[in-house]
DNA sequence: TATCCTTACGGAATTCGTAAGCATG
DNA sequence: CATGCTTACGAATTCCGTAAGGATA
C-alpha cells in the first residue's frame, strides 16, 4: 500500500471514472494509474471499482466502504506537511479561501486588510464561486478555508461553522414609489424585480419568502453578485433584492436601500473547513479575524467533532 | 512520504527511541530505520526526534504534535485491510481479544461458546493481562476488542463502552465466624484478609471503602485472580473479597458466598476498543454477543467520536 | 568497551514510461 | 474510428542490506 495508490484511486472518483484524465492530474502515465489501482485492489484482495468491458463506470461496494477512509489517510498526509510547516516557516506560507462573491466583496476586505497586516508573510488566494463550488473547492483541497451561506454544511466531509447573520435590502432608484409607505412583499411583487440567481447569496431565503406569502415574483434579471443588480436598478430596470451589506451610501448615491429584514428570513454566514483537517496556524488566525468568535481552538473542536455528535452509550 | 516511514516513527517511539530494536520489530536493518526516519524528517523539513549526540532520546515539539497523525494514518491502514477482509473472507478470519483474567475466566465463557457457534470460521485468540496490559494491548493493535475494570477510558486514543456493573462477594469457608450476623466492614477488618492486588479487579474500590470507613485492613495474601484467592480461603488462610460473579455454588461446595454490595462501591465493567479504528463485522458481534445493548452502530459511533464531545460553536 | 547511530557502497528489486494491442460506444 | 484501458518491455530509479566508521554511556 502506497500514497500514489491511494492518490489514484481519489482522483479517479474525482474524475468520473477516466482513468486517462487521472493521469494527468497526477502527471503520470495513464497505465501508470491503471496499474496503481490494480495493484490495491490486489493487496486488498477486493475490486474497488465497477468495470464494464475495460472501463471503471463506478465504485463496488467494498470500494464505498474504503473511500472515506481512503480520502481521510489523504488528508492526514497533507496534515502532516501542514504540521511541520508551521514549526519551518512560522508565519509565512500561503492560505487559500473560497468565497461568493458577496463575501469576497463586502465581508471579506477589512478581514483580509488586518490580516495582511499582522500576516505579512503570508499569501493570500481569494477563490471565487457559487456556494458549490466552494464547498468543491474545500472538498479537494484546492482552498483551506470557505466562507459561504448555508450549503457548507451538507457535506459530511466538511464543518460549517456560523459566523454572521445578515438581511437583505431592497435597492431602488433615488426618488422611486417604493421610497413612500410601508414595504411590503405585496407591493414589490408588484414591480420587476431584480436578484441574485438560484442558489446565490440567500436567493433560496427570498424565494420562499413570496412563495409563503403566495405571490408570484416577476423576476426580470439574474446575477451572481450585487454589483451586477445594483447596476441594473440604476438603469432602471426593476427593484433590487440584494444583501444590506452589498449597499454603501458613499459609493451608491443614485440608489436607496430599505431595509428588508421584516420581509425575508435572516442568513447566516458560514466558514467551512475540512473535517478532520489540520490548518496553518496563521489560518486559523485569519478565521478569528474574520469572526473573533471562532478561535482556533474552537475551529480545531469543529475539526476534531464526528459526523453526529454521539453519546457515550448507556 | 511512504508507510515504511511512518511505521518507522511510531515504532521508534513504542521501542523507546532504540532504532535497532525497532529494525528487529519491523524485520529490517537498522541502517534502513535510520534512513527512514531521517528521510521522513528531511521531506518535512523539521526534526521529529530530539537527538543527544548520535542517539534518540525523545521527540521534538513538531514531533509531539505530528504524532498522533501518523498513528491515526497507520491505524486507517489497517482499517482499510479490515474493510477490504470482511468482503474477501466475510465470515472467517481471526479476532484478538485482550481481558482480564475474572473477565476472561467468569464473564467471557457463555459469549465465548455463543460466538463461536455462530461464527465457527472465525480464530479467537484470548489474551490476557492487567488492566494496564490490556490497554496496551489495544494502543499497540495485539488486541481489537478489550475487556477490563475502569482505567480503559484513561487514554485518548480508546474508547470504552460501560458494558455491565458487578459488586464483590465475602468469601469464607463454610461454617465461618462472618456467617453468623451482619457483616459490616469493622468485623471484615478484624480478619486476615486475602484479595485481589493493586490495580486488579476492582482492588482499588475495595481500598477505597475501607478507607473512607477509616479501618485499616489486614490483607495477608493477594492474588491476580479469584481462583488463587478461593483456594487460600479453603486453606483456611483468610476471608476473601472477590467478585461475585467469581463464585460458583456448584464448583465452591467447601465456601459460601455473602453477598457485599452494601460495603463496596459497583464495579462497572467496559469494552473499549480503538477510536478511529474499524472492526471486522464478526468482531462486532462478538461485542453485542458479550453485551447485548452495545450493537454495531453504537460501538461503530462511539469509535468515531471524538474526545471531547465538542458543541457547534455558536 | 559495548551499545547504538551514521555513512558508504553495491546489488537487487521495484517503478515508471513508452509503445503496441484490444475492446467499446 | 476515436476513446480508453490493458499488456509488454526496457531503462532508470529507488530501495535495502552489508560492512565499516564514529560517538557515547
């Protein structure tokens, strides 16, 4: 049994089953890998994967079982390196976040600012996705730390922990109807409306909201992040839900936000990280920084935590 | 990296940071240990062991800190082969069970033959030793299922599942002063005592009661096991103090058994087992077999708890 | 001086990539 | 027929054990 065996066998799951595009990603040979996994499955004395003709087409049932254990001894071998990197280098290295859009615009600047500071030997990678592909990314490794709303926490592999709770706003053209009288879901049904597309920035949250109240939205244009909306309403194009946090009175003076918190549920902000991982001292700094609550030692709790917090029987 | 390395390391550490035993331990040479470890530290760039001249004598801070991951990906490497085992040989194979000797000898028998009627492709192999041995034991993986008093909860990397409760019994010959009236621990006191030693079958809370009781015992014999200690009470040494359970109306015709719940603290008996670790199906059920209301998924959730139950921040 | 680790070296085993072969959608 | 996996083979590398060297209790 060897790492590269174990590699294989990850990223051909990762792969969908192509054992060619293995190969790339772990720049080898392609009967390099083929050999890899069937050298494991030898020593183990069961087939990890399906094979239709000579093509891998999914996992047996052994092979579900070895997964996650597979993938955990992975992510040991990277917290090993992880370890020893913070006694070498102390406080330099690089972190890698993956945030949405609205974080990485709104929430994330002062963080990153005071980090920089106190980190200066540090580099920073800010990675950009829809909440999935956050959690992708925290998935493969690709970035140590996520910062999303909801969805984190529906991957077993992966600790969401709460962060800050935020509203949305509705954001209107200076001088609009809206601006007089009370807001209320009725009345922006009935405009053209303008928010973040399915999936984004609590879109999921606005949706039920109308829908409870069983209304019908007339949603003319979608977009992944504030900005976007905020340039269509200025063009006035319709009324904009967006994030309170997303509207600044300085930059924004041809718009206004009203308040929406009685209107749609409240959002909470989450920072994911691997289960079972082990981070760079200096990211668990910028964790705290970012949410001075969540100190290492309460995100190495969440790490440490099982799938379900068990009892001790009887 | 490779396992060869991290076998290397962990044995370092069991064999006391004496390389060469460890070569004898891991069939190889010791220059190859040597070159092992070093190259393991080379690739981590920090020093694992604190070096006096040429020797090992104990680990680094990166050392202490990397440990317990390395343990933990050598522990996944056997789980992987025990996945991989229950669906090669399902039914057959080998368990390893550590117990104590009243464990052993007066607990295990009726699971023992129930297990083996129903899994008769499976090795038993029954180890014995003091608690502390059988803790020891498990951490070194000679055992996978443990059985003792207490103490198997003390170590971080084992779990321990209360498995059932028991109390000791005053053994005395038949026809013996303490048969006549209430037996309080002053009268116990006035009599030459022989029991179990220190560290064995529940000593300590029998120390513990005459303590609080501030009587000072005369224990002139002491013993690993009931067996010793029934046959010096038939020899009319002393009174013995053993675990009811120990006794046998049918076998012990010459003693008689009172009943001494009401002097001594209960005694909780446990099964712990590695956490993190995966056992073969049938090991399961031996478990279950020992201790019905321990089933699978329970010792499977307490296996993968973590050590302190932590809570979702927030 | 005996124990224990390091260094040096040579042979053996393993590993890996290229090239050819074959099955499948 | 293009994609994708397997087999075959040879070269390069790595790995490991033996032997010698040096430090320490």
């Amino acid at each position: 049994m060897n790492f590269q065996q174990l590699r294989s066998i990850r990223e051909a799951i990762r792969c969908g089953f192509n054992l060619t595009e293995v190969a790339n990603v772990l720049a080898t040979s392609q009967p390099g890998v083929s050999r890899q996994i069937r050298e494991l499955e030898e020593e183990l004395g069961v087939e990890i994967f399906v094979r239709s003709g000579k093509r891998l087409t999914g996992l047996t049932e052994p092979g579900r079982e070895l997964l996650p254990v597979v993938e955990r001894m992975l992510v040991d071998a990277d917290n090993l390196r992880r370890i020893a990197g913070d006694f070498i280098e102390g406080d330099r290295g690089s972190l890698s976040i993956a945030a949405t859009h609205s974080q990485a615009r709104y929430a994330l600047p002062s963080a990153v600012r005071d980090f920089r500071a106190t980190h200066p030997n540090v580099t920073l990678q800010l990675h950009q996705g829809s909440p999935q592909q956050v959690a992708q990314m925290l998935l493969s490794g690709q970035a140590e730390v996520g910062i999303a709303t909801r969805v984190l926490a529906e991957h077993d592999e992966l600790v969401a922990m709460p962060c800050y709770r935020w509203t949305h706003s509705v954001i209107v053209p200076a001088e609009h109807a809206l601006l007089d009288g009370e807001v209320t879901l009725e009345r922006l049904a009935t405009f053209p409306l303008i928010t973040y597309e399915l999936g984004f920035t609590g879109r999921g949250t606005i949706d039920d909201a109308f829908e409870r109240a069983g209304l019908k939205m007339n949603v003319v244009l979608t977009a992944m992040d504030a900005d976007v909306i905020k340039t269509y309403v200025e063009l006035g194009l319709g009324v904009g839900i967006a994030a309170s946090i997303a509207f600044d009175e300085e930059r924004d003076r041809q718009l206004r936000a009203i308040d929406a918190r009685h209107l749609f549920p409240i959002n909470t902000t989450e920072v994911g990280v691997r289960r079972g991982g082990v981070l760079r001292r200096f990211a668990y700094d910028f964790i705290q920084t970012f949410a001075p609550h969540l100190s290492p030692e309460v995100v190495k709790r969440a790490q440490a935590s099982a799938v379900d917090t068990p009892q001790a029987p009887l």
